[in-house]
C-alpha cells in the first residue's frame, strides 16, 4: 500500500502569469489546514534540481493575493528535458520526504510532470497558470482575465487617438497559438478585424473593406492581431496593408510584456483560490497526477497527459458575431 502524503511542495514554472501568487497561496493555507508540511520550489524545474527549497507558512504567503508575477519565481529549466535532471529532482524531493507536487503551469510544464511522475514515485497536480486560456478540459486558466483586461485598456486608449487622427491602427496582443486574448479584447473594443492563429486571414477581404471606407473618407478601422496569426503578425498585416492604401496612415501598436503583469482581476484570483483549494484535495483523496481545470463552474480532473494545449477550438460561431458587430 502506498504511503500517505504528508509534506507537499509548490512551484510556478514556465511563463509567468498574473494570479500565480493567488494559487500558491491557495495551496500553502489549504495544505496548512489540513496537516501538510508545505515547502515552496524556487524558479519552477530548476530550483527543483538545484535544490532551492523553502519551508513556507502561512505567514510566507501574506499580502500576496493581489500580488502580479509569482513570489516562487519561475523558469524554463533545459535540464529537466533529460532523464538525469528529473533524477537529480526527484532525489531532492525524496530527501525532505516530499510526496506531491503542485505544479502552475502551462501545458509545457505539464508534459515535464507527466514525465516525472511516470518515471518516479511522486504525484503531481497540475493547476493551468497561462494567460493563453488554451488547455483542454478547463474553460478558465489562471491570468487569462487578467490579460485580457490588461490589454482592452490600452486598446481603449490607443482607439481615442485612432478616432482622432482618423487612423487605422493595428494592435497586437500575446497569443502564439491562441487567439482568446485577441478574441476577447477584440470583441469587447469594438475591433473591426480580429485576427487569429486558428484561422486563415484574408487580407484581401480586409483591404477592400478599408479602400471602401476610404471611398467614404472614413479611414477609421481598429484591427486586433494575435502575434501567432496565421498572417504572420502585425508587421506583416502592416506591410500588406501600407502596399494597397499608401495614402492611409496606418499604425501599429504591439502591446507586449504589459499583457503578462499587474494585478490580477477578482476573477483570476477567484479560480486561482479555488483550483489552489482542490489541488491539495486531490492529495487528501488519493487522487493522482490530473490537473485541476473548472468546466461549467465545475472543477474538473484532468489526467495529467491529457492536459495539452487546447487547438482550435474557437468556434465559427464566435468569428460570425465579430463580424456582425463591426459591419
Ligand atoms: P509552459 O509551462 O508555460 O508551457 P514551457 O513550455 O517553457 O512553459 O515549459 C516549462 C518547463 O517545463 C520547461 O522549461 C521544461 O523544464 C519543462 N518541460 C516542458 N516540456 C517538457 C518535456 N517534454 N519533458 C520534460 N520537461 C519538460
């Protein structure tokens, strides 16, 4: 029969994503509650196999809630892609006699854990920290909301000077396999055009519709790019644009790392406190190597495996209400 768990560690790796530091804290005190040892792993896989790991208690996680980024750090750790790394981490584990991991991550981290815990005698419960929303089996992934109001913000800003300088304006937000961040801020701007990696661009159809505006000397258009869009990002959205209107003023606003920091929203800090809260149930109850996703205000237990990067699942349905409400 297995050993119970009884110490637990905790760690953010991959990319950073705001409402991180909410989960950590949700594990710490859920963890203390019930009677685990909990110890934090610094910069993710890294300080897993360096052996950078700290005791925490309750008082390690205060005033962090609304904190950006992640008191643990994080890291991408070359050396946890080889088998030597993943036993040099899990000797460190074993050494404290930790038995569970949590890991906050994205579907990268998730593959190094399913990795780890197949080969050793440790359970892994992933909770999905990624501003891409793109995991399958979860309908909310930590720092997504956040993102997304980040960015609808500055698009705001950026569509008063559009409207009065009369521009057309391309903006990019973060989203290399995923456009729900360029879907959403897209959507809740008023953006004519939402570009995206799961679907084709036609720049033709957008250039005929901005040389019609332009026929009505209305030369106002907000365009919002995903920088994975199958066109190839804003530059190239641009170039091909520039080429058919050279009369138009046409600019390009990338917004960037900004997507990724500041406070997180009530919302992500709602579902970090509560994936936080049922990835140390999952110890208590045995449950082993899922990630902890919520579907239809439901948590859901997904296998660890299972747990990749959700593909093109925005539906027709979605890019049909975007055009209808630009037109
Ligand atoms: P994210 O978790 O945000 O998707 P990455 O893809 O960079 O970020 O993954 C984070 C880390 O997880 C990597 O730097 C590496 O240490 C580990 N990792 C990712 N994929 C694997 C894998 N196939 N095998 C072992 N470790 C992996």
């Amino acid at each position: 029969m297995a050993i119970k768990i009884s110490k637990i560690g905790v760690l953010t790796s991959g990319g950073d994503a705001p409402g991180m530091n909410a989960a950590i804290r949700a594990v710490v005190r859920t963890g203390l509650y019930h009677g685990f040892e909990v110890f934090g792993i610094m910069r993710g896989y890294q300080g897993l196999i360096e052996d950078e790991i700290v005791p925490l208690d309750t008082k390690s996680v205060a005033n962090i809630i609304q904190r950006g980024g992640t008191i643990l750090k994080t890291a991408r750790c070359q050396e946890f892609y080889e088998f030597e790394g993943r036993k040099k981490a899990f000797e460190n584990l074993q050494k404290r006699g930790i038995g569970g991991l949590v890991v906050i991550g994205g579907d990268g981290s998730f593959s190094g854990a399913t990795k780890f815990s197949q080969e050793f005698d440790i359970s892994c419960i992933g909770i999905a920290g990624t501003i891409d929303r793109d995991i399958q089996g979860t309908d909310y992934t930590i720092g997504f909301d956040t993102a997304v109001n980040t960015a609808v913000e500055a698009i705001d800003k950026v569509r008063d000077t559009m409207e009065a300088h009369d521009r057309i304006f391309i903006i990019e937000v973060m989203g290399r396999d995923a456009g729900y961040i360029a879907l959403h801020s897209g959507i809740a701007t008023g953006a004519e055009n939402i570009l995206i990696p799961e679907r084709k661009t036609n720049i033709s159809d957008i250039i005929t519709s901005l040389q019609e505006k332009d026929r009505r000397k209305k030369m106002v258009n907000l365009i919002v790019v995903a920088e994975g869009d199958e066109f190839g990002g804003a530059e190239e959205v641009h170039k091909a644009l520039v080429e058919k209107l050279p009369k138009a003023e046409i600019r390009i606003c990338i917004l960037g790392h900004i997507q990724r920091g500041g406070s997180p929203t009530c919302l992500d800090r709602l579902m970090a406190s509560r994936m936080g809260y049922y990835a140390v149930q999952c110890f208590l109850e045995e449950k082993k190597n899922i990630v902890v996703g919520i579907q239809n205000d439901k948590i859901n237990y997904i296998p660890l495996e299972k747990a990749v990067k959700a593909k093109g699942s925005i539906s027709d349905e979605w890019m049909k209400i975007v055009k209808i409400l630009a037109s």
